[in-house]
C-alpha cells in the first residue's frame, strides 16, 4: 500500500518537471516518483561498490595478495578476442 508523502518543490522545478512528464507522456507524480526510485537504486548500487571496495582493501591489507593491473587488463582482452591468454600471477603488496 501506497502511503502519501509531501513534497515541497520551487515554483521553477515544478514547471520543468511538468513539462518534461507532458513530453514522456507521464503525470508529473509518475514522473517524479519514477526519479526518486531511479536515484534511490543509484545510491543503493554506490552503497555496495564502495561497500564492496573497503572489503577488498581489507583483504589486501589481511593477506597482501594483488594482482597486476596491466596483466589483467591484458589478460581480458586476450580472452575476449579468443586469444590464448596467460592469466595474471598473484603477487605481494
């Protein structure tokens, strides 16, 4: 169930937002309501990459392990041109 939320907006983006839903064929509350939801996912992606980022430089900084850039780089391409590729050595930090 749908519960109602105020929004207080500026005159200006009022009108942008109800010109830009008129041309998508959308009401100016489907239209916003589709934006908080997009910018909602947008952060909740971000959430997890930097989440994921800090768990990776923990792991690095437990055990010391990476991997060469430029190799894997290489590597990857080799593989997506279907060229016998030689994957990338683990190495200390």
């Amino acid at each position: 169930m749908a519960s109602s939320t105020t929004l207080k907006l500026p005159d200006e983006l009022k009108h942008r937002i109800a010109r830009i839903a008129e041309a998508a064929g959308q009401s100016p509350h489907a239209f916003m309501v589709e934006a908080i939801e997009a910018q909602t996912e947008l952060a909740e992606r971000r959430r997890k990459f930097v989440a994921s980022a800090l768990d990776a430089e923990r792991e690095v900084a437990q055990f010391g392990i990476v991997y060469d850039g430029d190799e894997v780089l290489s590597y990857l391409q080799s593989r997506l041109t279907g060229q016998p590729a030689r994957r990338p050595r683990r190495r200390k930090a």
